[in-house]
C-alpha cells in the first residue's frame, strides 16, 4: 500500500548531465543535382497520404531542485540554453510532441515577472536572473514551438518553499513581503490556501503568464494543500499527523458566519482556485488548455474494491472528481505511478477510473514514472527499478483503453539516455511514428486560411520548401507535412516557414510529393494540399 508523491520522487531521480543530441534525421549526403525545381499541386495526392495518429505524447520538464532542468544551479546562460535545446531536439528524436515545463516551484518564477523573484534553480540566488539576461519561458516556447512542440507551462499554486532549497528569501518573495499568508510545515513553507488574497496571488501569477507568454497550456500538479507531516513514532510512541496550521484563516471564516466543517472548507478553499483558474482561461485565451496532473488514487469510497492507499481528498482536499465532472480542466494527467502487477494500485484499474470518471469527456492522459526504469551503472541496481518494458506496456495499455488519448512522462530526464533500452524500445515499439496532439473539440476554433508551397534547389543536394499563409502575415501556428521518398511517406511537424529538405531518403528515393496542412490552436486539422515536386535538368 505503498505510495511516493513528486517530494518522495526527488530522492530517486537521478540526476544526470544533458548530452548533445543529433537533430531527427540522417539522411545520406547526395551529389548536387544540376536542376530546377519546383512544385505543381496535386489534389489527388491529398488523399493519398496517410491519416496523421493522434496521441498526446509528452514529458515534464521539472526544474525544483534541477531535477531535469537546469542540471545544476549556477549554469551560465549559455549552458542553460544549450541545455534546454538538447531536451526538445531529443523530444523531436523522440517523436513527442508536447513538453510541461515547471516555471514556478515555491512562489518563485522562471520568468520575468513583477510578482515572484527569480527561482534559485537558475543562478542558486533566489531573485537574480540570469546573466547575461534572457527568459528562460520566453525561449523555451520559441524554441518548442520552432519544432513543432507545444509547450505547458507548469504551476505549483501554494508551495512556497521546498525542502531542498538552500537560497535565502529574496526581498520579494512571499515570505517575506506577506509572511501572514506563509505557513511553515513540516521542513517546507506552504501558502495558505484558506487565506482569499493568497488564493488571488496565485490566481494572479497564472493570468500574468497567459496574458503575456504564448504558451499552450497551464498545468498544475498534485500539491493542493501539502501531503501530510507525521511526528513521534518512537518507542511505543505511535506516530500522529501534523494538522495544517491554518488556524487564523479558519478562525475567520467561521467568524464570518461560515458553516462548512474544517474538511469541506479547505476542499472549497482548493475548488474556487481550481474553478477560477479554468474560468480565467477561458475568458482570456479560449485556446489555451487547462491541465491538472493529480495524485493517482481516487477517493476510497468510489475506487474499485482492490485498490487500497492514500487519500486526497482527506489530506490534500482534492476533489479531483469533482473538477471533471463539472468540466473545470480541460485535461486530466492523473499519475498513474506504479506497474501494472501492482495489485492495490493497480496501472489499469486506475486508469479505468479516472476514465469513467469522466462524464464531460475530457482529455484523460496518464502520467507515466518513467524515471524509475533503472538508470545505466546504477550500484546497487535500486530494488524498485522497472525494466523499459513496464513503460512500453503501460503506453499500450492506455491505448487499448482510449485510442487517441495519450501520456506524459516524468520526467524529461529519463528520457535523455542512462536508460538502458528505454528509448531504443519507445522508437521501436510505441514511438515508431509520429503523432500529433489530439484536438480539443469543446473549446473554439481558429478560422483556418489558405496557404501556399514553394520548393527550390539547393547546395549538396537539399532542397529549400518556403510556407506561406494567405493572405501573407497571417497567423499559422504549426505546419503539417508529408514528404513522399519513392513510395513511402514521412510525418513532420513544425512551426517554421523554412525548412531544408533532403532529396534523397538514406535508401536513396527521391523525393517526389509533398502534401501540407495546418493546425489551429486547438488541434483542428485544415484541409491538406497536394504537390508534386517536379524537377527540370539544367
């Protein structure tokens, strides 16, 4: 009956440095054809390519305590770049298509921001950006999105001080500016949920970041208020429960003539964040999806009868199933963190559940531990280690579950190597093609335009294709594209409207068609375009 949440998930993540990774591709150096070329459209080829997968493919990039990003405190900015362009080139390598990025782990940010002083995951100083200056956020999308990536930013709403920070407070942050509003708790400090201008805070942070960055999703995780501090234990002691230290914020709600028990009305306290957030979302950028990566069990009352362990609605006030059957996310990654033999936290069993849960049929993505496959000369080989085979089988399961629905990994680390056989076994097996995010049909849609296709020649026998939205300027956020090398076809997606393409496949095929589409914020597919590449000797 064993359970870990992300805390416990810190002291069994490796921490490794990101390598270089080569860019998807490969193809074989040709000689330089002496030709024009050019493209002439071919409707008839649209519907020759093939049906595009659908399947939300994903990673979380976790930057508390640098377990994946920065690897360590004090890179330059240099370092941290090259870094972050390493995650999403093996991302790409990968054939993911989504990254969740922590921009904010203890009221602190990843960003430029008014609100919360810089994190000291970045520079180990808690309020010092980075130098010489960037944003972190801001070039993370651009560079995403230049891959054809989405990119999450990722939130924890009241965690204000993790256990293995080491930076003093910058003047600016919570603690300090408005230390009513910060409790500690156990080797942690913790923002008061109960506390409505703490609650508005945070609801604060996630609009500024909508309104000024171009990200595709605000996510939160499983810390609503904190998991449970125990004490004695010692002797004949029993071990007992710390209570969360909210007495004043209690004592003014009952003041107030509030009738809620001491339990309902923390869960309330959660429920209106969580509500506003969505409401905030939409009324902003429709487009922008809402997530939230809840602990895996749902509650003891509503479980199947096998499943057996923690509680979040009793210790974090969670009222999980409450938020999707009122339709207050719009994707649900609950972290299914335990082996399919697992027999009281059962991989399938919870997956089963939190899908009938669903009755606004939202997205329902399982969130995978990934980084407990065993890392590469691990001494002792942990006993809790997976083979690359429970990751690959869970995929599957999800699949077989809900086609189209998809799964995130935690974390991006495990996926950069060290990892015997796991990525060998993902581009083998689940990972063979690509696959693009599935559409979120209950939120609006972009008005998708035309578009067109230019090819021509260039050095070493590359081509150059130039995409171009009609009327010109307008905004077309990810192309789609299939290439035909002799009679098979590659999947590619990408946000940019100039690309180099081989023209020859590492078989030695030509190509010879290209068939184009674009995708609207929310995954909506336009109609495709078809061209034959002609080319002309000189």
């Amino acid at each position: 009956m064993s359970f870990l949440n992300r805390r416990q998930i810190l002291s069994l993540t490796a921490m490794t440095s990101v390598a270089a990774v080569a860019a998807l591709g490969g193809c074989s150096t040709v000689q330089e054809p002496r030709a024009s070329v050019s493209l002439r459209p071919a409707q008839d080829l649209a519907v020759l390519a093939p049906e595009a997968a659908r399947e939300f493919r994903a990673a979380w990039v976790a930057t508390v305590a640098n377990i994946d990003w920065p690897s360590r405190k004090g890179l330059s900015a240099a370092a941290q770049q090259a870094e972050m362009r390493a995650m999403l080139d093996r991302a790409v390598a990968l054939r993911l298509n989504a990254i969740i990025l922590q921009v904010r782990t203890s009221a602190d940010a990843l960003y430029a921001s008014e609100l919360e002083p810089w994190s000291e995951y970045l520079s180990g100083i808690q309020g010092q950006a980075p130098d010489p200056f960037y944003d972190p956020l801001a070039l993370w999308i651009t560079e995403a999105h230049a891959r054809g990536l989405e990119l999450h930013a990722w939130f924890n709403p009241f965690r204000a001080r993790q256990s293995k920070a080491a930076a003093p407070a910058a003047s600016s942050h919570l603690s300090q500016t408005r230390p009513e509003w910060v409790k500690s708790y156990g080797d942690q400090l913790w923002i008061d949920p109960g506390e409505p201008a703490a609650a508005n805070h945070s609801l604060a942070v996630f609009m500024d970041v909508l309104q000024r960055y171009d990200v595709d999703g605000i996510h939160i995780d499983d810390y609503f208020y904190p998991y449970p501090v125990t004490q004695g234990g010692q002797g004949e002691t029993p071990k007992t429960e710390v209570d969360f230290p909210d007495q004043p914020s209690w004592q003014r709600y009952q003041s107030a003539g509030g009738t809620l028990s001491r339990d309902d009305w923390r869960r309330s306290n959660v429920d209106a964040l969580i509500e506003r957030i969505y409401r905030g979302i939409r009324q902003t950028k429709p487009w922008v999806r809402f997530g939230i990566s809840p602990f895996g069990l749902g509650r003891p009352e509503l479980r199947p009868p096998e499943i057996r362990g923690f509680s979040q609605y009793h210790k974090l006030y969670a009222n999980v199933e409450r938020w999707v059957a009122e339709g207050w996310l719009d994707y649900l990654v609950p972290q299914l963190y335990w082996t399919i033999a697992t027999r009281e936290q059962a991989f399938a069993a919870l997956l089963n559940y939190w899908h009938q849960q669903n009755t606004q049929n939202r997205h329902v993505w399982a969130g995978l531990f990934t980084s407990r496959v065993a890392a590469e000369n691990a001494t002792p080989n942990p006993p809790t280690s997976w083979p690359p085979q429970e990751i690959t089988n869970q995929i599957g399961l999800v699949r077989a579950r809900a086609p189209g629905s998809g799964h995130v990994h935690f974390s991006m680390v495990a996926l950069m190597g060290g990892r015997p056989g796991l990525a060998d076994q993902l581009q083998a097996g689940p990972y063979a093609q690509p696959a693009l995010v599935p559409a979120t049909p209950w939120l609006p849609a972009d008005s998708l335009g035309a578009f067109k296709a230019e090819l021509s020649a260039q050095r070493q026998g590359d081509y150059l294709v130039r995409l171009e939205a009609e009327p010109p300027g307008a905004a077309t956020l990810r192309w789609v594209i299939w290439l035909r090398y002799g009679t098979r076809w590659e999947l590619h997606t990408t946000g940019q409207t100039r690309l180099e393409l081989h023209a020859r496949s590492a078989d030695g095929d030509l190509l010879n068609a290209l068939v184009v589409s674009t995708l609207d914020r929310v995954g909506n597919e336009s109609a495709r375009q078809g061209y034959r590449v002609v080319e002309k000797i000189l």
